[in-house]
C-alpha cells in the first residue's frame, strides 16, 4: 500500500518533470536608469528616438537626449507619446530598453482590470481553474502596438489562447506554440472562418514589452490583423495563469512553464483545451464550422 502511494508519487513528479520544460537562462541585469520622457522624434534609419527626458535623480538633469532602441521599439513609439523605459549605457552610449507607452487612461483600465481579476481569482479560491463550459475571466492587457485589448470586446467572435514568451529557447515549446498557433490562423482563413481571434498572452511581461512582443511576431511572419500579443501587469498575467491552467515558475535561473491552448466561442465560453503542443489544427478549427 505504502509502496504503491510511493511509486505513483514518483509517477506524478516525472510527470511534471515531462511537462515543464526549460526555458531561457536569463541575462544578469545590467546596470541602468529608469527614466520617462516625451517622444519628440523618431529617426527610423538610425534606429533612434530623440526624447526630452525628465530628470534622472542623482544622475542626469531634465534634457534631450537621442537613444537607440530596438526595431520593434520602433514600430511601437510614436511622435509624442510619453514612456517609460530603462536607459543603458553601453560603448556605443545610451540606449533604451524595456519601453512602455505611458497613456493615463489606457493605464487606468488595464490596472483597474487587474484588480477585478485579482479579487476574481481569490473569491474563486481552489475552483479558480476555469473548466471546459465555463467563460473565458474579463481581463485587459496591452497588445503588441501597445493598445489595450480587452477580449469582451471580441464577444460574439471566437478566440484561441494561449501563453508564450519570448525569450523561450526550447524549439519544442514557445516556438513551437507559435508556429502551431501560425498554421491555425492560415487554416482557419482556408476554411472561412473569418471571425477567428488569436490571442498569446506573455508569460514573462517585465521582460516582453510591446515592442519585444512586435519583434517576436515579426520574427515569425505573423499577420497582427487578427492575432494578438499580449502584456501587461505580471498580477493579472499570472491570474489568467491560474484561471486557464498553466504553470510557470523562475528555477535557478530558468523558467519553466507548461502549454495550455484554449478554444473560446461566439459567446465567450471555453469550449476546448489543449496541453502541450501535440494537438491538431484542424482539431480546433472544425469546432467552429457550422
Ligand atoms: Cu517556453
């Protein structure tokens, strides 16, 4: 008896052990300055934002300043907009890292929405896991142009969804996700389901701003039309987590995390789910024929 419980223990953790897999050692961070500022100009060839920045305490007066930014930075910022950002310096200068745009009202609603998804997954205690039947939780998170996406928005159109991250080196993982969730797009477009949403929603937010994510989709060729990547505050990633069931924890440097995928349909309920990444397109797209 005690023999069996033991042994079907050790089954459970090699299971685990089966379905978290690595991912990505992250860098140590280098030093650096946060700071936020207006966009004044955008120099696309150069690759820079000229911003008149506010004063860094104890390091930098108020000033104007050309940073170079990341590609998918790039495509995020606009003239005018103000963000926030970590400035590094490195032998080529000063550069930005880690840039959100700072809108007050698309700030309030993703935080407030934060908040009611926090209370939401705590009245829900242990049922916080969401089953089949039940409805995708309401949440607002930035997308990869830095927009609020708020999926009630999409009610009356069916979604997929998912969590990714960028950084992840595991072909077999994220990548894998990605490419999978590609083909379900394009099969879908096939079959004229023109309503479809596709949704992957970060899992390591300090690190995926909206440019990060931009890069990400761009890397693999993605059509943003209708699939969007999503971020935003790291209590109401790892609440949709919990309500969507997917783990993801640091381990010494890595982060480990299992794959969820989840069918929603015209009228916002969780029709189907996927763990892993050996599901079929095809398995997924045919529940929303007529
Ligand atoms: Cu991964």
């Amino acid at each position: 008896m005690c023999r069996k419980r033991n042994s079907s223990a050790f089954y459970g953790i090699l299971l685990l052990a089966v379905l978290l897999s690595a991912c990505g050692p992250r860098e140590p961070e280098e030093p650096g300055w946060d700071l936020t500022g207006l966009v004044i100009s955008i120099n696309e060839e150069r690759g820079t934002l000229l911003v008149d920045h506010d004063e860094i305490p104890g390091y930098m007066p108020r000033m104007v300043m050309e940073f170079r930014v990341a590609p998918g930075d790039l495509e995020v910022v606009e003239e005018g907009m103000t963000i926030r950002a970590r400035m590094l310096l490195d032998d080529q200068g000063y550069r930005l890292e880690r840039i959100w745009p700072v809108d007050p009202v698309s700030d309030r609603i993703v935080e407030e929405a934060a908040r009611t998804l926090r209370r939401d997954t705590h009245t829900r205690g242990r049922a916080a896991y969401r089953e089949i039947g039940e409805n995708l939780p309401d949440f607002a998170l930035y997308d990869q142009s830095g927009r609020v996406v708020e999926p009630r928005r999409f009610r009356g159109r069916p979604m997929v969804v998912n969590f990714i991250f960028s950084r992840c080196p595991d072909p077999y993982m994220c990548p894998a996700a990605t490419v999978q969730m590609k083909q379900l797009q394009d099969r879908a477009r096939e079959l004229e389901i023109d309503d479809l949403e596709l949704i992957s929603i970060t899992l390591d937010p300090e690190y995926d701003t909206p440019g990060v994510l931009a890069q990400y989709a761009r890397n693999y060729g993605i059509d943003t039309s209708n699939f969007s990547f999503l971020t935003g505050p790291e209590s109401a990633i790892q609440d949709l987590m919990r309500q969507l069931g997917v783990l993801a924890f640091p381990d010494d440097g890595l982060i480990q995390h299992t794959l969820a995928t989840l069918l929603i349909d015209r009228d916002g309920r969780i029709i189907h789910r996927a763990d892993g990444t050996r599901w079929e397109v095809d398995d997924f797209v045919t529940r929303l024929l007529p």
